[in-house]
C-alpha cells in the first residue's frame, strides 16, 4: 500500500508535464490556469477517496466538503466544469452526505464569485443565449441546438482527441464488468463503482457540452 500511495504522489507532481496544454495554460492568467489547479486537488481528493477504507459518517462529511468547495472554485472559474458536479453527487452515498456536498458547493460559489458579482447579470444572459441559439456562444437562429452541426463538432472532437475517447470506451466497458459481476471482479467496493460511474458520465455529458 505504502509503494501504490509513493506512486500516485508522483503521478500528480508530474501531471503537469504530461500535456504541453497544461504547461502553456497553467503560466497565464486566464480561467484554464486555475482549472488546472482546481483540477490537480480534485483528482487528489478522489484518489484519496478511492483508497479510502474506512467510511464513516464523519469523512463522508469532510469528503462533501472537500468536493463541494473545489468543484464550485472550479465552476465559478470556467462555467463547462460544471459537468464536474456529477461526479461526487454520484460517488458520495446516501441523500445526507449528497445535501452536503450541494450546500457546500453553493455556498462555496456564492463565496467565490462575490468579486465578479457586478457581472453576473452578463453572465447569465451569456447562458441564456447560448441555450437558446443554434450557434457558437449564443449566435446563429434560435433554437436549441443544430443537429448536423452537433454530429459534425462531435466528430472533429474524436479526431482530435482519439486518446480521450479510448479512456472513456474503457471506462465504460469496466463499469459495465462491474455492473455485471458486481463485488466479485473488478469493483468490489460500492464507492469505487459509484465514483467510476460519476467520472464516466461528466465525461459524456463534456463532450456534448462541447459539441
């Protein structure tokens, strides 16, 4: 265990030299940079929670918390990361331990988005036009989205990020193993299966987002 924990401590120190996006991004003030960061504690927090043994009420509170207070820093950054708030909601247990996490979530945004509050109204409006317009940012007709248009974005984001697309055909092909053979083959841990089944769908609701 204490080889495996070595392992993953250096995993997430190198994470930033894995992609030359991540380096260029993470030197610039701009919503990416902090995305990064945020994104860096939040895979800390669900490895942590994935080789967490003992569940009790108490760290299941804290584990609320924790997500909730990054997932909304990372929200408030970048408003497409709120495909995040899937992943603890399905990964945490129970309706108590999900309202904590949500109150935590709220308040934390309230909290971060305070210095930009003057332009919240522009912020809202932005979304307003982008779900009501066919095009890129709210332009284009009105309407919900373009089908055509939507099946092509989807299909340069395959191309482009083929690797990506590999990770989330295995993702779902071993949560359908666990589904399947469940506590006897590859998850035998309920929370596991639950935070597996979080990453995979804000990955799918992320590539339509984006498309």
């Amino acid at each position: 265990k204490s080889r495996g924990n070595w392992w993953l401590t250096l995993f997430l120190q190198m994470i930033l030299f894995f992609s030359q996006y991540l380096i260029i991004y993470h030197s610039l003030l701009m919503p990416e940079s902090f995305l990064i960061a945020g994104g860096i504690v939040f895979s800390a927090i669900c490895i942590h929670y994935l080789y967490e043994e003992n569940f009790t009420p108490r760290m299941l509170i804290r584990y609320g918390l924790g997500f909730g207070i990054v997932t909304a820093f990372m929200c408030v950054s970048k408003f497409p990361a709120i495909v995040l708030v899937l992943i603890p909601l399905t990964a945490l247990p129970g309706n108590k331990f999900k309202l904590v996490y949500l109150v935590s979530t709220f308040v934390s945004a309230v909290v971060f988005i305070l210095p930009a509050r003057e332009y919240i109204s522009n912020f809202f409006a932005f979304i307003y036009g982008m779900l009501t317009h066919k095009g890129t940012y709210g332009s284009g007709e009105e309407g919900f989205a373009d089908g055509q248009q939507f099946l092509n974005h989807l299909n340069g984001h395959f191309h482009i990020n083929k690797f990506y697309f590999i990770i989330l055909f295995i993702g779902i092909l071993l949560l359908l193993i666990g589904f399947i053979r469940f506590k006897k083959f590859f998850l035998p841990n309920q929370f596991k299966f639950r935070l597996l089944a979080g990453i995979i769908l804000a990955m799918l609701l992320n590539f339509a987002m984006a498309s």
